[in-house]
C-alpha cells in the first residue's frame, strides 16, 4: 500500500520536496540573508497551505477563520516569545540569521500535513470533509504559517527599525 500511494506521488511533489530539504538546510547555517531572500520560504509555505484549504468541505468559507485564528496566535507567540537579538546590515541589505533546524522541521510539518491529506482525500473522501478533520487541518495550516510570517514580520520590523544608509554626495 505504501509503495502504492509513494509510486502515484507527482514528480512534482519530490521536487518541492527535495527544494524544501535544501531551503532547510541552508536555513541551519549562519548567514547574511536580505528580506527578499527571507520571504521565499514563507510565501512558499503560504502557498501551500493555502492552495490545501477546503471551502467546500463542512466548514464552508469558515475556513479562513480557522486559519486566521491559528496563524494570528503563531505570529502573536513568535512576537511575544522571541528574544533573540536580530543584527541588521543596512548597508549591504541583509539580516544575519542564526542557523537552526527549526524551519527545516516546520517545512517537512507542512510538507507532511499536505502530503497526508492528500492522500486521505484520495483514499477517505468522507473523511476529510469531517468538521473537526477540516478545523484541525486548517488551524494546524494557520499555525504553521504563523509561524514563518511571524519570524519575517519581526525582522522586516527589525531591518525597517535601523537607520537608513545616507549615501555620501
């Protein structure tokens, strides 16, 4: 059965795989990062999360509520709870960024929740259109999300905090 669903996996699906694994290896060493740069993995990750969102299921349009819910705690927590001081470049435009495995860990969570629904939908279609099925898939979509824009939130207001580079004349 496993061989079954991986075989009738897309091609598509182990390349953002495989982009996933290096962004999150890439993100667990040391670097200068500029804000574009910072808002790849974000965009992506809201990208798939919410092209996973069931309007049609049992919630309805109330999806977005769920999802507003679970993503404004994550980014409130990340706001709240991050200490940690965020050196900023205004001359080169960058951001030093620690390394850490955590957005690794966060991209493979949503990568699986994904993947996992997917294949639920294929194989128990009643199932995922369950209320609480939707509620918690789409809250845990929110959270994850949170999670990344609450990080880029913090240092876009960290970068736009520190004094703009005067050109000299």
């Amino acid at each position: 059965m496993i061989g079954q669903i991986l075989s009738h996996t897309p091609v598509y699906v182990w390349a953002l795989l495989a982009f996933l694994v290096y962004r999150g290896y890439l993100a667990s060493q040391d670097r200068q990062v500029s804000l574009q740069k910072m808002a790849v993995i974000p965009a992506v990750m809201l990208v798939l999360a919410l092209t996973s969102i069931n309007t049609h299921g049992a919630l309805g349009e109330a999806v977005w509520a769920a999802w507003a819910a679970g993503m404004a705690v994550a980014v409130a927590l990340i706001l709240a709870l991050s200490k940690s001081e965020i050196v900023v470049d205004r001359a080169n435009g960058t951001i030093f960024q620690r390394g850490s495995w955590a957005p690794l860990m966060l991209m493979m969570a949503i990568f699986v929740t994904k993947y996992f629904v997917g294949v639920l939908s294929a194989m128990h279609p009643e199932m995922v259109h369950g209320v609480g099925f939707s509620l918690g898939v789409t809250t845990l979509y929110g959270l994850f999300n949170g999670v990344f824009l609450g990080r880029l939130a913090r240092n876009a207001a960290a970068y736009l905090r520190q004094p703009a580079v005067v050109a000299a004349l």
